[in-house]
C-alpha cells in the first residue's frame, strides 16, 4: 500500500490551495514543488485566498522588509481562519528556519510550518495537521527536499530552473543564508544531466541553474567526507568577525572531477537544450575556467551576475567577502577580455555598520568606473544568527535611503548608456511568450537576458532567430527581425 495520504474532497470538489511566495529564484522554485506535490495528491491552485483550503507563505530572511511583509500578509488571515476553521495556513522555507515554533506563539491560527529540507514531506504535513488537530512542524538538517524529478520549475513550455546545489558555506558576515538553508551540498553531475535530458526530451530549450553559490558546486562531492550536518550553524552561533572558516577546516579533501565550468559545459551539449544560465555566483569562486567555458560555448547565457556588495576594502573585511575591491575587478576586466560581450550585473549593500561617507564614495566610484549592466542596491538590514548583526549600526536610516536613491539614479544613467550602444546591432534571441501590449508582437530576450519585443505571432514561441535592435523604451529594445533572416532557426 502506498504511504501517501488519501486527500479528501469538499462536497465533491478537489480541494484547493494557493502558494504565495517570497525572495529569490530558489524559492519560486521550492514553490513550483510544493505545488506540485499537492497537485499529485489532487489538489487545485487557485489565486482567491478567500476560496482556498490552505494557504501557503514560501517565505524569505534575506532582508527585514520580507520578513515583515509575511508577517502582515499572516496577521491579516486570522479573521479569516476564525471565520473558516478548516482553512489550512501553513509557512514554508527560510523564515521557518529562522524563527521555528515561536511562529505558533506569534500567530496561534498558523497550522504547519515546514523548512527548506523539508519539502517532501508537505502533503503528509497538511493531512496530520487537519486530522489529528494539531500543529505540525518539519525540519531537517541535512540533504535535500525533494527528487530532481518531482516537479522541475517551469517558465512556459520551454524554459525551466533546475537546482544543483543547496545551501552555502561562505558565511558573509551580513547573511543568513546559512543559517536558514544549511551547509553546501552539491547533488551528482549524473544526475543533474540526466534531468537536463529528461526535461529536453520534454521540450525544454533554456534551462537556468541555480544555487546559493553555483561556482563552488561540486565541493561537497570533492570532499573526502561531507561536513556534519549543523556545522556551518554552528560555526555561525560561535564564530566572531575575526575567525577564519575555509574548506580545510571543514574536512574537504579532492576526491573526483566535478565542479561547475565542466557541468556547464556538459548541460550545453545535451541534445535539445538550446540556452544555458545560471544564478548566484560568489566572486572567490569565480575563476579561469568558468570564464573560458563561457567563452567556448556559444549557448551559455551571456549574462554575469557577480556582487560585490561594496567599494571598501575594510567593509569588504568586515562582510567576510574575503576578496578586496583590486581582486573583483581583476576578474571582471579578464571576464570582458575573454567574453566582450558579456553583461555583468551586481548586488551592493548601502550602510553596511560603520561605513562612513569616504567609503560610500568608494563603493559609488567602483559603480561607475565597472560600469555593470544593472544593479540590485539595497540598505543593510541586521540580520540574526550573523557575526554583522553584533556590529554598532550608527548609519541613520534616512541617510542609508538617500545613499541608495544616489546610487540608483547614477546605476540607471550607466544602463541607459549601455543599452543605447547596442542600438543598431543585431543580437540573437529566444522568444518566450507574446507581448502583453500587443498581440501581433512578441517578447524575447537575447543573451544578454535583455527583453527585446518584435513582430511575431505564437508561432515564435520558443524560436531562435536574430533581431535588429532600433529603438529603447526604458530597459525595452524593440526591433525586426532581417528579411530573409539566415540565421533564422526553429527548434
């Protein structure tokens, strides 16, 4: 007999759920499971919290203001969970992680709370806490969530996400990654590549890989024996500012082949797959080979996200980043040498404790003499469980805000400009879907990741073909695809 739960109909309907979800492209993924997971056991999605039978917060730590959106969406419900008994509210991923059962304390009408390694085990979650009456919280420390093949994350027909690592090591001194989704494990090249067939066999042309760090994957498969599990927690519980945690103090001794430039190119040449990205990158892992694997292989994204975080040398120290501004920028200059037409983006933190005008102005000079394609810039928030959150914070919020209004405004002016060069070339792209302003024009996005819009019916849909770049509304080139197009490929 099969040990999954026989999930029961309301008045001879499917009962529904709706997924709400917070933060980053690991946890729209993580989301996407959890549906489908449901979707097996004959649930429905749904959109209406009003109608729903259980709703979901996939939820996010990164930073205070998620954290504070969940918490608002969460205290809204409580009328509505003394208005339905039966409504299911349960809270998924980080924040479950960080904060545990003090969640039932805080908000009594929350029925489950399940953690970032414990996907799996939702359905039966769900069922325990509508039957038995109780509240019901899952977590794990160590491995994974869920099987590659249960349900891979899909944009549309064509594209899909597929994780190859979780969890990270790195311990920056201002997150809490860490903490929230455990020690690095990276899963088989075997069994990612097998995936990547089984999805291209289905239609897949664009798969975007994704990990906390993907450029140090294969660490914990090169490791003579993988750390225990709570170590990285616990060096972060225990550890100062000062302390050194590097990957000999973690037991890792070479052991076989696997890392990330070779897996990249790998999943480029399964047949089928047409376009390759990945998401996020640490700068200390960032070496020659990636670069020169991205240069070999036409089919890799040309798209680099890489953060910096900061200008300082010293703020830099003080995040743990353990590389100087010097070192950054050595490898963005070799990476453009090799790669000229790659498009570098990055993370920077504004107001990080201590950081004082002089070395604001660094980090606003490194923004403007890199030149990234874009920037995501945010204010520091204090985060718990990090050596960062010790520090004095005596940068005023106000100031923070104008910092970053600064930098934005100096960011958008260096994209502007960016794209306005392109104007007048021609640039292959991937159609994704029609325009939502008009039917007779689709959206693509080159290699670049850059949205192009054109004309086009649903037939281009999933297409590659090569298009004149005329005209830039905001972040928007629009332009025509060359008659005949040579180039032109349907895949």
């Amino acid at each position: 007999m099969s040990d999954e739960p026989v999930i029961p109909k309301k008045e001879n309907k499917k009962l529904t759920v709706c997924v709400r979800t917070f933060g980053c492209q690991m946890n729209d993924y993580d989301s996407d499971l959890a549906l489908g997971l449901l979707k097996k056991q004959g649930y429905e999605q749904t959109e209406d919290e009003s109608q729903a039978d259980v709703i979901l917060f996939n939820t996010c730590s990164v930073r205070q203001h998620a954290e504070d959106r969940v918490f608002n969406q969460i205290s809204y419900l409580k009328k509505e969970k003394e208005r339905r008994p039966e409504l299911m509210i349960g809270v998924m991923g980080c924040m479950v992680e960080n904060y545990k059962t003090q969640f039932f304390d805080d908000f009594p009408h929350i029925d489950l709370l399940i953690g970032t390694r414990s996907i799996r085990e939702l359905p039966q979650a769900i069922e325990r806490a509508r039957n038995e009456k109780q509240k019901v919280i899952e977590l794990s420390k160590s491995g994974f969530g869920y099987d590659l093949y249960e349900t891979p994350r899909r944009e549309g027909k064509f594209h899909a996400y597929l994780p190859i690592m979780t969890g990270c090591d790195k311990v920056c001194s201002f997150c809490i990654v860490p903490y929230v989704r455990g020690p690095e494990i990276s899963r088989p090249s075997k069994e990612i590549l097998e995936t990547v067939k089984y999805l291209a066999d289905q239609g897949v042309k664009h798969i975007t890989l994704l990990g906390q760090n993907v450029n140090s994957y294969g660490r914990s498969l090169r490791a003579k024996r993988p750390p225990k599990d709570g170590s990285v927690q616990h060096r972060l519980a225990e550890s100062n500012l000062g302390s050194e945690i590097v990957s000999a103090s973690l037991g890792m001794l070479p052991r076989n082949d696997d890392n990330f430039s070779d897996l990249l190119a790998n999943v480029a040449q399964v047949n089928g797959i047409e376009k390759v990205s990945f998401t996020t990158s640490h700068p200390q892992d960032a070496h020659e080979a990636l670069f020169q694997a991205i240069r070999q292989e036409p089919k890799i994204s040309r798209r680099f996200h890489l953060p910096l975080q900061a200008g300082s040398d010293r703020i830099l120290a003080l995040m743990r980043r353990d590389h100087t501004l010097a070192e950054f920028r050595t490898k963005i200059d070799r990476m453009r040498q090799l790669v000229p037409d790659i498009s570098v983006t990055t993370d920077i933190i504004v107001g990080f404790p201590g950081e004082t005008d002089e070395e604001f102005e660094m980090t606003r000079r490194a923004l403007e003499e890199i030149e990234f394609d874009g920037a995501f810039i945010f204010r520091y928030s204090p985060r718990p469980h990090t050596g960062a959150a010790r520090l004095e914070d005596t940068t005023p919020e106000d100031l923070k805000t104008k910092r970053v209004s600064a930098l934005l405004e100096m960011q958008r002016r260096i994209t502007q400009r960016n794209n306005q060069s392109l104007l007048g070339t021609t640039c292959q792209v991937m159609v994704t879907e029609i325009s939502k302003k008009s039917k007779e024009e689709v959206l693509a996005r080159n290699w670049q990741e850059k949205k192009v819009v054109f004309p086009g019916t649903a037939n281009d849909i999933g297409r590659i073909c090569y298009v004149k770049l005329n005209e830039l509304v905001d972040e928007t080139f629009r332009g025509v695809r060359p008659r005949p197009d040579p180039t032109f490929r349907e895949i």
